[in-house]
C-alpha cells in the first residue's frame, strides 16, 4: 500500500456505521429493490459464499443481491457478520468525471485511515473500513461489517483480494448513468 493516510474514526463512529450498514443490508432483496436502469444493472454477486469464505477465513451462508449492492452473510445469530458489494455513481447522477483520480478523490475522506492503491491497474482507496476501486465511471465498494463477529479477521487482510476477483468478474466499465432532468416550465 502507497499513498496518504487520512483522518481516523473513533469507535462509536465506527460503531455507527457498522450498525447503519448492517441495517441497510438487510433491507435489500427483490421484495425491497428498485428495478434498476439498464446501463446499471450489473450483478454485484460475482462470488459464492464458498469462494469468500476461502479469501477472508469467514463463513459467509447466504446472499442477497440487490439493485445495486450484493450483501454476503455469515456468522452465528448472537454474532453476525457481511460483507457488502456496491457500486455508486461519485458524480450523484449530475456529473460524469472524466478521470479516475476525480472520481476518487472523495473516497480518501469517506474511508478513515485510507491510503491510495490500485486493484488490478485500477485507482483504488483502502481502509479498514471498506475498500474503493474506479471502475470507469461507477465505483466499486467494498465493505465489511465484522463489529459482531467473533475474532474476525483483519480487513485489510483481504479486501484487496475480494476486489481483485470482483474486477476480474464485472464488466471492464461500470457506466455512470446522468438523471434524468425534472421538466422546466410548462412542459
């Protein structure tokens, strides 16, 4: 790992964000997803649980893919734990960045203690609270909730390599999609 190191998180934030993440993936499957747009209806569930147990010495069960996110599960009911696969647009659907590195530059403030890297010859930002990688116009995150798992294992230990197959896995681009603009005046 090269790069900056930015700012750190305290452990209520990190709390925070585990539960909000957690929360939020629960909420995915197809009786809650948005039917997605097809210039970004890309299957996030690139790997079974088999060959994320195999990576990260976890013991994912199930997944559930969502329209923009695959959320992988494991642990026992008292301690659970996911990982969770998205892409988002950094331009919010208003603006299409040209470069990687402007996509990316939000990335090193979103992800405390972050530093720059690459995944697969792509611009990347690594942390311990998720890992962000380009993918042409859409960004790939990856993200660990391990604040119940029993003795999990460091995340820097193996969110590259889950990128690495996920890059491998998805198409070459993930495209940004631009908003459609709400009518102006008596349309």
């Amino acid at each position: 790992m090269t790069g900056r190191r930015t700012g750190s998180r305290s452990l209520h934030g990190r709390l925070l964000l585990a539960v909000g993440l957690w929360l939020a993936a629960l909420s995915v499957g197809p009786a809650s997803a948005q039917a997605p747009s097809p210039a970004t209806a890309v299957d996030l569930c690139v790997a079974t649980p088999e060959e994320l147990n195999g990576i990260t010495g976890l013991s994912f069960e199930r997944m559930a893919s969502g329209a923009a996110n695959c959320a992988y599960e494991g642990g026992p009911d008292d301690a659970p734990y996911l990982l969770d696969l998205s892409t988002e647009d950094p331009g919010g659907g208003f603006i299409v960045f040209e470069s990687a590195d402007d996509r990316m530059i939000g990335y090193q403030f979103r992800l405390p203690d972050s530093v720059s890297t690459s995944v697969s010859g792509r611009v990347a930002w690594l942390g311990p609270d998720g890992l962000a990688v380009d993918m042409g116009g859409q960004v790939l995150l990856i993200q660990p909730v391990l604040v119940f798992a029993t003795d999990p294992p460091d995340p820097l230990s193996f969110l590259v390599p889950v990128a690495e197959l996920a890059v491998e896995r998805l198409p070459e681009v993930i495209p940004a999609v631009l908003a459609t603009p709400f009518p102006m005046g008596d349309e």
